[in-house]
C-alpha cells in the first residue's frame, strides 16, 4: 500500500497532463508572461549588480592599505557605503517585481487548473476578478510558510553544527555524519513543504489563509503524504538537475550575452517546473478531497462537507 502511495505521484501528473488542455490557451498566455517576465528580471538583476558587487570588492580591497585618519579612506569608505545601498535598492526592487509576478501568475494557473479539473470554461475577466482577492490570501499564506522555512533553516544549522564541534577531531567521520545528516534534513524538508505547498492551493481556491490554510492542508494531506512527497521529491531533483548541468555549461563561457542567455534559459526552466508542481499539487488537492470523500465542488467558497457512507434505508422511521 505504501509502495503504491509512493509511485502515486505518476497518476497525478498523468491527470494534470491531460487537463492542461482544456483551458490549454489561457493556460499557455499566462505561463509564457511568467516565463518570460520572470528570467528577464533575473538576468536584469544579475547584469545590474555585476559591476556594482565588482566596484565594492575593488574599493574594500583599497581600503584595508588606507590610513584609517586620511581622506582618501573616508572618501572610499563613504562609496562603499553608497555601493551597498545602492545593492540593497535594487536587490529589494528585484525581489519585489519577482515576488509578485510569481504570486499573480500562481494564482492564475492554479484557478486555470481548477476549472479544468472540473471541466467548466474560464476567461480573462474572470481570472481579472478573482486573481487580485486570491492572490492576497496567498500572500498571507506565503509569509507564514516563509517563516517556518526560515525556523528550519535554523533548526538545521544547529543540527549540523553539533557534529562538528563534537567530532571537530575526526574529519572523516565528522563528514560522514555531516552528509547522513544532509540527506535526512533534505528529505524532512520536502516531506514537511507538502503541507507548505498544499496550503498555498488552498489559500487560492478556498476563503482561508495563513495558519488556517496550513492547518487545512494538513488534515487534507493526511494518508496521502507519500504521493505529494513523490512529486516534491521529482520536481526538486529535475531542479537540481537542470541547476547543476547549465551551471557547468556557463563557468568556461567568457561572452556576456551568451551568460545571460543560459541566465535566462535556466530561470525559464526552473519556472516552468514550477508551473508544473503547481498544476501537480492542484490536482493533487482535488484527489485527496476525494480520498476523504469530500465534495469537490459547493456553491459558494469551497468547504469541506463529509458524503456519508452509509446506505439510505428506505422507509427507515426517524421520528
């Protein structure tokens, strides 16, 4: 049974698959705005702190030979101050413009994904008015789950420091407890992000955010967690997979415009994973609705309505 959870995953990316083309042409639209505005802001970033990141190390190289009482170290320690606000400005602007355009474009295509699901028609005065309402609940949503990633972020640093301080002595075994203790935190954090990214479904398809679409989501994932699991589990490695191959392909490459090139083309993949794992974990919503025998669609905001099991008796006297 739980060999069969864990290859489950297949069956969801089979349904996804099919349904993309249903609403295939609105689908198609706000994908490729995402994957375009997306990589440009990110190459855009990376081209603008280049010279910016180059000016800072020069000077800060300068400044260690400086007489500290001079004015040429006042006057250098004065641009590299300006440098750093400067990065700080444009990082914050970047992340800003990046951060909406991927919550705006999530929103989309996890209602697009939904009204495939359910085979109805959606058009762009309907993504127009129920984008910009979802969308802050999913805003509310990502803070909460951007602070329990931050809290296991922590978590793991203690829990790989303790190793090393202890075993500081012996390398070899302190690097084999460092990588054991890797791998397990890895897969902890992708069997915890489960309820993270269900939570960020529920947020856009149901009237709940923050801790209570969390705590949905746990409830709604529970006997089903190896499947999402799964489909963490492939994204991230596809991830990873495209990371690691164009990241080798750009080192030996010396030309500007054929980095940004590569910059853009790994930025887009990694989009269109997540376009992916987003239509994967709607449809993923929806399956384990049905495994809970709840109804899929109510009028209204969607809740959740247990269908009873139980034969009807006929002629059964309720009095």
């Amino acid at each position: 049974m739980e060999f069969n959870k864990l290859f489950g995953f297949l069956g969801i990316l089979k349904k996804s698959i099919k349904i993309m083309l249903k609403n295939g042409r609105l689908l198609a639209i706000v994908t490729s705005i995402y994957l375009i505005i997306a990589p440009v802001f990110y190459v855009w970033n990376i081209s603008t702190i280049k010279p910016i990141i180059f000016d800072f190390s020069t000077k800060s190289i300068q400044l260690a030979s400086l007489d500290p009482r001079g004015l040429p170290f006042s006057q250098d320690l004065a641009s590299i101050l300006k440098d750093i606000k400067v990065l700080l400005g444009i990082e914050l602007a970047f992340l800003l413009a990046l951060f909406l355009t991927s919550l705006f474009a999530q929103t989309a295509i996890i209602f697009l994904t939904e009204a495939s699901y359910k085979s109805k028609k959606i058009y762009v005065n309907d993504l127009m008015v129920r984008v910009p309402r979802s969308s802050t609940r999913l805003f509310i949503t990502c803070f909460h789950v951007a602070l329990l990633r931050v809290g296991y972020i922590y978590f793991g640093f203690v829990t790989l420091m303790v190793p090393t301080i202890m075993f500081s002595g012996h390398k070899i075994v302190s690097k084999v407890i460092l990588w054991v203790l890797m791998i397990f935190l890895v897969i902890l954090y992708l069997y915890l992000s489960v309820v993270w990214l269900m939570s960020s479904v529920i947020s856009v398809l149901e009237e709940c955010s923050g801790i209570e679409a969390l705590g949905k989501a746990g409830k709604l994932v529970k006997g089903n967690k190896l499947e999402g699991f799964s489909l963490n589990l492939m994204f991230n490695l596809l991830a990873y997979a495209f990371y690691h191959v164009l990241s080798k392909r750009s080192a030996g490459i010396r030309t500007e415009l054929t980095q940004a090139f590569l910059q853009f083309f790994l930025m887009s993949c990694i989009c269109l994973l997540v376009v992916l794992e987003l239509q994967a974990y709607a449809v993923f919503y929806f399956e384990c609705k049905k495994s809970h025998g709840e109804e899929i669609e109510l009028q209204g905001s969607v809740e959740y309505s247990k269908i009873s099991n139980m034969p009807l008796v006929i002629g059964e006297d309720l009095a």
